[in-house]
C-alpha cells in the first residue's frame, strides 16, 4: 500500500518557478497530495489537520484548494496568547 502514498514530484517540477515556490493550485501540489488522499479515503478533518501539523505543513484544511498556497493567507490556528 506504500505505492498509494507516494506521489514523484518529477512530473511537477516545470511549475515551480526559479525561488522554489510554486504556482499550482493547493490541491495539486505534491506537498499536500497527501492530506488530500487522506481525505478522500474518508479520514476526518481534525485527523489530516492533526498530520499536515505533525509533519510541519500549514493546515491547508482552511485553505481554498484552487489557490497556491504561497498565495494564501494563511490562518492562525492554536496559538494561545499568554501575557
């Protein structure tokens, strides 16, 4: 089953520009394939939250999925502010 979470990032690579950040919609973009095909298997949104945090991604749950991720706002999630 490994074959079914592993995504080549080769067939991406034309569509990342010169600085590294890319230009395709969230929901294409290899760095996330992962959560998206986790929720298409049926896994919760507070379980792909729990995993894009883990593994230090932004939690793209709140995100449009048709927009770059460089070209979001990305929201604050689970910060507590203590004086």
């Amino acid at each position: 089953a490994t074959h079914i979470m592993h995504t080549p990032d080769g067939r991406f690579a034309t569509l990342r520009n010169n600085k590294g950040s890319t230009t395709i919609p969230l929901k294409n973009d290899p760095e996330y394939s992962l959560y998206f095909r986790m929720l298409r298997y049926g896994f919760t949104i507070g379980a792909v939250r729990a995993a894009a945090i883990r593994d230090g991604k932004v939690d793209m749950t709140r995100l449009d999925p048709d927009l770059p991720v460089g070209r979001q706002r990305v929201p604050r999630v689970g910060v507590s502010e203590v004086d």
